[in-house]
C-alpha cells in the first residue's frame, strides 16, 4: 500500500510533540523529533487494518533542544491539546512547521538514546509494575519526592492493583521468567 500513489503527498512528516513538566509545576509543549514518513513502504496491519509507518529517516533531541511551542500555543490556543498539520488553519502553518523540521534536522540526533531508554523503561516497568510496593530500584533513591515515576504510582496506583491480585501474581511471574 502507498499513500503516495493517490498523488496528494509527495512527502510525510510526523513531528513528536512532548510535554515537559517542571519539578515547580507548570509545563510546556515542545517538538521532539520527527519521522520522515517512507511513502513506498506503508504496510497494512491484517489485525487492526491500519497502516504501519515506516521511517525513511528519524531524529530526536535532547529536551533542552527541543522547540518550545509556547508561543506558538499561545497564538493557537485552540491547538494545544489536538493533532494539527500543514493543512491546519488553511495552510498558514505549513512554514511553522518547516522551520521546526529543519530545526530538529540541524540538531544532534539522539534517536539511539531514545531508543535505548524506551527499552530499559518498558523493562522496568513489566519488571515491576505488577508486584505490590514501590519499584525495587527506587527504594532509598533521594529523589523520590521529585521523580515523576514515584508521583505517577502515588497518584494513579500500580497495574499490580488494577487487576485481581492472581492475574497480577501471574503477570508478574510471565514478566520475571523471561
């Protein structure tokens, strides 16, 4: 399947939009990374019918050099929390969001770190997620008060207690034999 042979797109840019929250509180909006969409090779998924999207090239940036959309946002309020493309308000962010590529291309690519992290987080997560208590690695960690993590258990609870307590033992038993 292409999406380039209807004609429409001659090129496809996903930009990553990432909120950073500050430890004081309040937060931002910024562009993270891209995906330059490889149009030749959009595959159907037979099992949800969507297309998968491979990249012809991938970049991501440390958050200090990510774009900062506060003004941006501030401008389009009505953007903050949707999706928007280069057709969005008749076409008059097309040049916005070049400046941005063209950004993110002129900075250090971090897409190894990335997906390095992303690794070692789900890792972690199906390690711990499903046992009872405080994940094992963050015990005695002095920044416990601060990390995102620990607020995000504190708040929401653990998968561990979402499920009936034999699922999360079994679960937990799947995730540590493996």
């Amino acid at each position: 399947m292409s999406i380039k042979n209807n004609g429409v797109y001659d090129r496809v840019y996903l930009l990553f939009r990432t909120t950073k929250a500050l430890l004081a509180g309040g937060a931002s909006q910024r562009i993270s990374g891209y995906y330059d969409v490889n149009l030749d090779k959009v595959e159907t998924d037979p099992n949800y019918e969507e297309p998968i999207l491979y990249a012809r090239e991938a970049r991501f940036v440390d958050l200090e050099e990510a774009i900062n959309l506060s003004s941006f946002l501030a401008r389009f309020p009505n953007l903050r929390r949707f999706p928007f493309s280069s057709e969005t308000e008749e076409g008059g962010l097309r040049d916005f969001l070049e400046q941005w590529r063209k950004k993110i291309r002129s900075s250090h690519n971090r897409l190894n770190q990335y997906i390095h992290i992303t690794k070692e987080l789900d890792r972690l997560f199906k390690y711990y997620e499903f046992e009872e208590g405080i994940y094992e690695i963050c015990e005695g960690c002095p920044n416990t008060a601060s990390c995102f993590l620990i607020k995000r258990i504190n708040k929401k609870g653990k998968l561990f207690h979402q499920l009936p307590a034999d699922i999360a033992h079994r679960v937990n038993r799947y995730f540590k034999n493996r």
